[in-house]
C-alpha cells in the first residue's frame, strides 16, 4: 500500500525556500519553540488582524481564508483576498522590508521574475495564487505588502509561478518520503533570528563535525521564563487575564505574567486550575507536582511529542547493547570526574589518595564489556566521593555527614541531598520531553514503572555540579540552620523554611552562566541540560558521531 501524502501547507512553502532544514522542523518533526518572541508575535498578528489598514486589508473581500488545491496538494490560509473586475487578488501581509535589490535568480530549477519580493514571500503568494487558479478563480496579479517599508509590491501571474509551486510541493513531499533531515546552513545570517536555532543548533553541529571553525551562541545563555514554585499547604494557582494568581495561606495573593513562567512546580496539597493549566499546555510549559517531602510524583504537559521519529530512534536505539553500554560509560565516566573536580576544589583535607583512586575507577571504565560491572565501578567511586564528603565542610559547619543514605535520610544534608536531587530530575524530565524523548525509557538506569529512568541516567553529571555544590554553599555559608529541619519516625525532613531556603539556592546555581568546555560561549546550567538532550538527539538520529556528556575542569 502506498503512504498517503497530506496536502503540504502553504507556509510550508516560505519555510521550505527560506531553510530546508526549517522546513524540515516544523513540518516532517512538527517542532516549534515557543519564547516570548514568539508570543508577543502572535498577540501582534491577531491585533493586526482588528486593526489592518482601511486600504488593504479590511477593504478585503475575503479575509484569513482556508482554501484547497483541488488535486489535493496545497492548502493554506490567506490572509486577505480582493475582487476587482471579476479578478481575485491575494495580499499577503509582512512584518519586515522589501528586498531592496532583486537580482535574476534560478531557484529549484525555475527562473524567478526579477521583483521586490524575497524569494521565500514570492513563494508563499505564488502558492495564494496557485490556490485560487486550482478553484477556477480568475488570478492574475498578486500582492505583497512589506509593513517595514510600506510598500505593496504587485506580483504578476506567469506560468513558472506555477511551475515554481509544483516543483517545491514535489520537495516538500520528498522530504515527508524520506525522512532525512537536510543539513544545517554554514555561518548563515539567517540562523541568527531564527526561532528555532536551538532545535537545529547549527553551529554546534557544524562544530563538531569540523565544518565551522568557532560555534557562535544564536539563542540566549539562559530560557526566556522562569519556574513558579507554590510549597504552602492549601496554596491555589489560578489564570487571571495574562497573569498567574497565586494564593497562600501564609502570603496571601500575588501575580506572575503567564508569559514569563515556563514552568509550574506543585509542593504537596497545592490545587491549580484547569484555565492555568491549559495556559501552561498553551505555552508548552509543564506542571510538576511533588510530595510535601519533595517526591516528584508526576507532570502534566501537552501531547507528550509530536517527534514521534526521535522516540522511535529512542527505543530502537536504547535496546541496542553497544549503544546502552557505550553511553551508559559516558555519563558514569563523567559524574565520576565531575565529583572528583569538587571534591578537589572544595576538599579541606590531604585529599590525594581519594582523587587518584576516583582517576583511576574512571580510567578503568574504558574497558567495562557490560552494565553490571560499569555499575559497580559507579558504586565503589560513589562510595570513597561519600566518604570524603565531610572533608568540604567548613570546621565552624554545624552539620556532618559520614554518607549516604535515604528513606528516610537520617541526617540534615542527607535531606537536602534528596530534596535537591528531586528538583533535578524534574529539570531533566522537562528538558528531555522538550527535546521530543520519553523520560520514561533510559539506557543506563532499570526501567521500573513509574521511575523517570531517562532522567536519572542524564542527570548524573550534573549531581555533583548543581545539587551538591549548591548544599555546600548552603550550609558553609551558614543560609540553613538545624532549626530549618524536623526529626519524625527515625527520619530527618525539611521543615518549610529549609525548603525555601533551598529552593532559592537551586535556582540561583542552575541560572549561573558557566562556559561550555567545548563550545566555548557561556550558558546557564538549566539551559546546558536543554542543550545536553538535544545533543543526544543529534547523535540518536545520525547527525552527530558521538556524544560526550559536560565535565568541569
């Protein structure tokens, strides 16, 4: 039988001239990143549409129209239609300047007429008039108007325009065939404003492949939102106009822009309501919602991932031994010397047996042949880092530790230890299903119903890095106290001045900007984990030879 192709989409065809690779994203893998960019922009567009000028648009006599290609390939909405003397003119409406200099150019095979209008914008309104001809709709002439330079560029109607359109269908098709994501542009400008340039990461790419010889940073160090965390008992989280409400017992009422949220963590008995969660869904966000002891107990989010071929690669390939046991090395290889870089760095006593005995477990991994025995090299480097934990406290530090242990934990760090690592594995989650993964399904961790397997397995590296440098700061610094926590049933729990407490010093450690060891430009840790899953993407689908986890000199 063969596969059924669903009409391209008209502004697939602007994507599609403009980046293939583009195309490719938004319309193959159904990927988008939303930003405050990209919101605001939405928000401009409907408002254009209420306030267009008297001339153009609202002297339409069709406005934001779907129409069909009557063969079936083509559909699309245009945004406004004129009938002039039995003539229907088709204007497409741009926020940017005309091309001020067209010069003669072939395009897929097609000369193109020598105008005003960028290739991509000639594309699109080739494909309006494409429609409406298909309809039986007299088009002779149409229009493209450029809001930057307010200019209305006529585009006449001439046979390759529909050669033009059918040639790029065809490509557009080809793609959706074969499922090859075409390669990333080389140092182009137009990755710059793309919005989508932290999917593609075409410089990073180009990097690591040898094609570029320095990756510029084309998206910002660190997520456009923020994360609202709500931890009183009987708090309420609810959607009011463009805002967040959130109500306390304790604080009382307050607000947060809806925009700049990305995500929502619950703490215990926190209600939230179906108009804020589905603001959240809107936006991409996720809800978290956790024990009152810190247990990420589940997410809400919208459809897990329209990347249904990056899962499949996912399943494929993590049942694969070679590339279980080869990534599976990577991560404990490196969480292994990320705990030796701070122990070295933070370590108050003669530590030079410890940090050999760590260089060497992580040399010796080289040569695991299986999971089992990489485990136990994990284990016994786990169990000298805990040891020595002690040795980076502070002499004056009222808190000790002798090493690790949990539900429950039985002493003060132990606590915040488990509490922090909880925080982390929800960053992981939220940055692996925006990547398109399942968090579920992992590669070195077991795979237990219920347990964000993929999660734990990335955030390895990152324990030493961010949870455990952030408790250190913590308590040497003397932010916590032993009056911040509560001893019950043989356990050590947080009371909600410790949580607190932590809660600001996790997030002010993952909003540092350090500089990626490889790439060379600075990013925040929260968005490193982001850039982390979409680098294992990369490798998973072919794009990349390999992938090496962040170590920290």
């Amino acid at each position: 039988m063969s596969q059924e192709i669903e009409p391209v989409e008209l502004r697939a065809l602007n994507e599609l001239v403009y980046c293939e690779r583009l195309y490719y994203l938004m319309y193959v893998q159904r990927l988008f990143e939303t930003s405050i960019d990209t919101i605001e922009g939405k928000k401009k567009h409907e408002k254009r549409k209420e306030n267009s000028p008297k001339n153009l648009l609202d002297g339409a006599d069709i406005s934001h129209t779907t129409l069909y290609s009557k063969d079936g390939k083509l559909c699309g909405r245009v945004d406004s239609i004129k009938n002039e003397d039995e003539q229907y003119i088709p204007i497409e409406d741009k926020n940017g300047k005309m091309l001020e200099y067209p010069l003669e150019k072939t395009l897929f095979d097609v000369e193109l007429p020598k105008i005003n209008v960028w290739d991509n914008d000639l594309a699109q309104i080739a494909g309006q008039m494409y429609l409406l001809r298909s309809n039986g709709h007299e088009c002779n002439l149409g229009k493209v108007y450029y809001r930057a330079s307010n200019r209305l560029i006529d585009v006449t109607y001439e046979p390759t325009l529909d050669t033009f359109v059918t040639k790029l269908i065809d490509k557009a098709n080809e793609f959706k065939r074969c499922k090859k994501m075409p390669e990333p542009l080389v140092d182009s400008e137009k990755c710059v404003r793309c919005s989508l340039n932290f999917i593609c990461l075409p410089d990073e790419q180009n990097f690591i492949v040898k094609k570029t010889d320095e990756p510029r940073r084309l998206y910002p160090g660190r997520p456009d939102g923020g994360i609202l965390y709500v931890i009183s008992n009987g708090g309420k989280v609810s959607k009011e106009g463009d805002n967040f409400s959130v109500w306390t017992p304790d604080e009382g009422k307050s607000c947060v822009p809806a925009k700049d949220v990305e995500h929502i963590c619950l703490f215990g008995n926190v209600q939230i309501t179906t108009q804020a969660i589905r603001e959240m869904i809107r936006h991409e966000g996720t809800i978290s919602y956790f024990s009152t002891s810190g247990y990420l107990e589940g997410m809400t989010s919208g459809i897990v991932t329209k990347n249904i071929f990056l899962r499949q690669k996912q399943f494929l390939g993590f049942n694969v031994p070679n590339i279980r046991l080869n990534l599976s090395k990577k991560i404990v290889e490196a969480k292994i010397e990320n705990q030796r870089t701070l122990l070295r760095r933070n370590g108050k006593a003669d530590l030079g047996e410890t940090l050999k005995f760590l260089k060497n477990t992580s040399k010796q991994i080289d040569n695991t042949d299986n999971l089992d025995s990489l485990r136990g090299f994990e284990g016994i480097a786990a169990q000298k880092y805990w040891e020595n934990f002690g040795t980076m406290l502070n002499d004056s530090c009222e808190f000790n530790i002798t090493g690790r242990n949990k539900r429950p934990p039985k002493d003060e760090i132990n606590a915040i230890l488990s509490y922090g690592y909880s925080l982390l594995t929800r960053d992981f989650s939220a940055a692996l299903a925006t990547a398109g993964f399942d968090y579920m399904f992992g590669f070195y961790h077991a795979v237990v119903a219920g347990r964000p397997a993929f999660s734990l397995d990335m955030m390895e590296p990152y324990r030493p890095l961010v949870v455990d440098s952030t408790i250190l700061r913590l308590v040497n610094e003397k932010q916590i106290s032993k009056e911040d926590f509560v001893v019950f049933d043989g356990g050590v729990y947080m009371a909600q001045a410790a949580k607190k407490k932590l809660l600001t010093a996790y997030e002010r450690r993952v909003d540092e900007m350090i500089t990626h060891p490889k790439f060379g430009y600075r990013l925040s840790y929260r968005r490193m984990f982001m850039l982390e899953a979409k680098l294992l993407a990369k490798y998973l689908t072919g794009e990349l030879p390999e992938y090496s986890p962040l170590t920290t000199r």
